[in-house]
C-alpha cells in the first residue's frame, strides 16, 4: 500500500507567495529608485540656484568696481590736471619776482 502525497496545492501556494514577494520587492525598489530620483533632481535644482545667486553676487560686485575704477580714472585725469595747473602757477609766480626783481633795479639804476 503506498501512499501518495499531491504537493501540487502546496507548491503552487509557495509559487504565489514567491511571485507576490517579488512583486512587492520590486515596487518598493521602483518607489525608492523614483524618490531617490526626485531627491537627486532637486538637490541639482537646488545647487543651480545657489550658484545663479552667487553669479548674480558678482556680477554685481563687478559692476560696482568698474563704477570705482572709472571715478578712480576721473579722480587720476583731475590731479594730473591740478597738478598741471599748480606747476603753471608755479611759473608764473617765479616769473613774477624776477619781473619785479628787473623793476627794482630799473628803478635804483634809474634814482640817484
């Protein structure tokens, strides 16, 4: 007398189970795969606006020193033209004493 064992309900239990696990596993890594995806583009997202800040930053501090190198060009070109300008002066005032200096003796050599 033998006796015969129908495993077949068992197995195809076991197989459902198997294949709903790996359903189940496979739709938890497709859900962290999307969320680590998003994740990823918004860090990049975030990273490029931060940087479009700081490029704005000095972009802006660049305008600002271009605007002081061209008051500091403006403030150069003035003294050289003072300077020019006192130098003149200068001239002039040592020409004066020598005019009176010559009108001086003019005048003694002129006078007894």
């Amino acid at each position: 007398m033998s006796i015969e064992i129908n495993l077949l309900p068992w197995r195809e239990r076991q197989r459902e189970r198997r294949r709903r696990d790996f359903g189940l596993a496979l739709a938890g890594m497709a859900l962290i795969g999307i969320a680590g995806g998003l994740g990823l583009t918004y860090h990049y997202a975030s990273a490029g606006q931060s940087q479009q800040q700081r490029n704005a930053y000095i972009v802006e501090q660049i305008r600002q020193l271009d605007g002081a190198m061209h008051s500091l060009v403006e403030q150069v070109t003035l003294r050289d033209q003072l300077l020019e300008q006192l130098q003149v002066l200068g001239e002039l005032q040592q020409g004066r004493t020598q005019t009176v200096k010559v009108l001086r003796g003019l005048t003694e050599s002129l006078l007894p």
